[in-house]
C-alpha cells in the first residue's frame, strides 16, 4: 500500500479517535479543550514512519499466500496507538532537551507556554509550559493505550500484541534514560567504551522503538510464526540502526528549512551520539577539549556551530558514519531473503528502508 493510502487511514482512526474524546471531555470546561487542543496539534504532521513499518510487518505476513487479504480495523487502531506514543515520546524529549521547535512549529511545552501568556494568567508562564508538557505525555500514552486495547478486544493475537507493546514502552524509556545519562557520565567513562554506549542508547531508543517493534507487532496481530518474526526483527533492527545514523548526521549537519529544527541543534542539546563519540576518537587533544567544553551549550551562536562543524568535518567520522549506514543497510537486506514474507511486502520494506536511511528531515 503507498505510503499515503496508510497516512490517509492513520489519519482518519485519529480523527475519529479524537472526536469521540472531545465527546466525552466535553463536560471539564473550556481549560481542558485547550489541554485537548494541544494533544491534538501534537498529533498534525510527521513521517507516520512507524504507522508505515507496522503496516509492512503486517502485510509481510497476511499476505504471503493470500494477496487478497485486506487491512482490518484492528491494524489501523494499532497504527495509531505507535503514532499517539509516538507523539508523548516527542512531547518528553522535547522538554528533557529544551527544544525550542518541533516540525517547524514551537514544542509542547513551549506552545502551552504561550497560551498562558495569551491568556493573561498570573504566574510563572514557562513553568506552566513545562509542567503542562509533562501531562501532556502522560495523557497521550493513556490515549495510546486506549486505542491499542480498542485494537486488541476479543483478537485472537491480544496476549503477544500487548507483551509486545509493553516492551516497546520499557525500552524507550530505559533509552530514554540512558540518553540523558549519557550526557553527564560520558566524561568518566573510558574512551574507548563511548561509541558502543552511544549505540546502546541508538538500539534502545530509536532502533527497536523506530522500526523493529512496529514491524513485530504488526506482524504479531497477522499471526506472525517464529520464523516470519525473526525474519522481520533481523530487518528491522539494523535499519533502525541506521535510521538513527542518519539522524546523528541531520543532527548536526541538517537543512533547517527541511528538519525543522535549527542547525546544530545535538551540539546545543549536548547529545553523545555516535558521530561524536566517533569523532573525539580523532582529534587532538587541544580539539577535544574545545568540542567538550562548548557541546551541550544551548547559547551556541551560528557562528560557533559552524565552527564546531568545521571541526567535525576535518576527521573522518561522518564518513565512517556513511560506512555504518551501509553496512547496516546490507545486514536488513540479507534478512528480507529468508522465506516466508510475502514477496511484494518484501519490497515495501525495500522501499521503507531507503527511505528511512536517505531522508533528509
């Protein structure tokens, strides 16, 4: 299925989804619609990539063999539970990070903010931005959950669905966790242990959580056999590795105008990712020292990130990242070899991961 026929039907399980909360929510008053509108704009926009991966496990499964069969409505529900956690993920980082902007559009908790302050209400606006924003998460994984039970009520596939999901949850949170510890133990850990404690928090938090999750549990709910899974998680896994890859590079090095994000923003948020584990390798210690000492500083002018670009680029760790990518790129393609996949799913999941690992935003 193109990619915009399952964005079109993800899109509309949400909308549905949401009319009926607002329904149901209508009775807490005017400050909670605007609780719910901010859920709601968090939900506008994005790749859907997750939606699409879940979608491709799926169909790599119910249709080997039966390439007539049809999306049921459980899939779509399921499709939109990933994107509504997605967006409770994007929510929390955004605040652990101080980011500014999301898709081009001020965060969560910046958005809150500025309603308080259209508002004309008294107290701390920024506090309340970022208070709100916690809540905000939370309310989106309870959404989440709900249309993951909608999904699963008297499946067949329920019991590994939901085991599936929930470890999903975990990983992404102890990734999570480990991301932002990283950022302080980095300097009492030994250096030669950086790059391998980089790539633990890329597995955690985006690889399995990205790709290989949405494409096991899609699978799961077409009634995956243990081949068929393996298959799919021998797929997925290395092409959520080199996903997050490529986004340590647009990290960096990324368009603005196409991200969404301003440049450099992992050099002000301080993220110790695989590309700067890769490249204090290299340098000097005079350089090392001034990458150090101005990574992670969110006052970072343009002037110093292209400095500091600049100093990136004079080794060879965007080219040993490329490197990474495509032999990252080769492992997915071994697996899509194994039997048991529908052969035209087979080349969705070509396609997906192209598109996955030379995106630009």
């Amino acid at each position: 299925m193109p990619s915009s026929l399952v964005a079109d039907a993800v899109a509309s399980r949400l909308d549905d989804f949401l009319r009926r909360t607002r329904v149901d929510s209508a009775r807490f008053g005017a400050d909670a619609a605007l609780f719910l509108d901010a859920a709601e704009q968090t939900l506008r926009g994005g790749k859907r990539l997750r939606a699409r991966f879940c979608h491709a496990g799926w169909a790599a499964v119910a249709r080997d063999g039966n390439t007539d069969a049809t999306e049921p409505d459980a899939l779509w529900s399921l499709c939109a539970a990933l994107e509504i956690f997605q967006s409770a993920a994007l929510v929390h980082d955004d605040l652990i990070d101080n980011s500014d902007t999301r898709r081009g559009r001020a965060a969560a908790h910046r958005a809150l903010e500025q309603r308080h302050r259209a508002a004309g209400w008294t107290g701390d606006a920024e506090a309340f931005g970022r208070s709100s924003a916690v809540l905000l998460g939370d309310l989106l994984i309870a959404w989440s959950d709900d249309l993951l039970e909608e999904a699963l009520v008297a499946h067949p596939q329920a019991t590994a669905v939901r085991a599936e999901y929930a470890r999903m949850r975990r990983d992404v949170t102890v990734g999570q966790m480990l991301d932002i510890t990283e950022e302080s133990a980095w300097s009492v850990s030994p250096p030669s242990q950086l790059l391998e404690r980089a790539l633990r928090v890329a597995s955690l938090k985006s690889a399995r959580y990205s790709v290989e999750e949405p494409l096991a549990l899609g699978a799961l709910l077409a009634g995956a056999d243990a081949g068929q899974l393996t298959a799919l998680r021998d797929f997925g896994h290395p092409v959520g590795m080199a996903f997050q890859m490529r986004d340590d590079v647009l990290g960096v090095f990324g368009d603005p105008a196409v991200t969404g994000k301003p440049a450099g923003d992992d050099l002000r948020e301080g993220k110790r990712t695989a590309l700067i584990a890769l490249v204090r390798e290299q340098l000097p210690d005079a350089d090392r020292d001034r990458l150090d000492s101005r990574l992670g500083d969110p006052e970072l002018s343009p002037a110093e990130v292209e400095s500091l670009q600049a100093l990136i680029r004079r080794t060879s760790a965007l080219e040993r990242i490329e490197g990474m990518i495509t032999d990252y790129t080769r492992q997915a393609e071994a697996a899509l070899r194994s039997p048991g996949l529908d052969p035209a799913a087979v080349e969705d999941l070509r396609s997906l991961a192209l598109a996955a690992v030379t995106r630009a935003a």
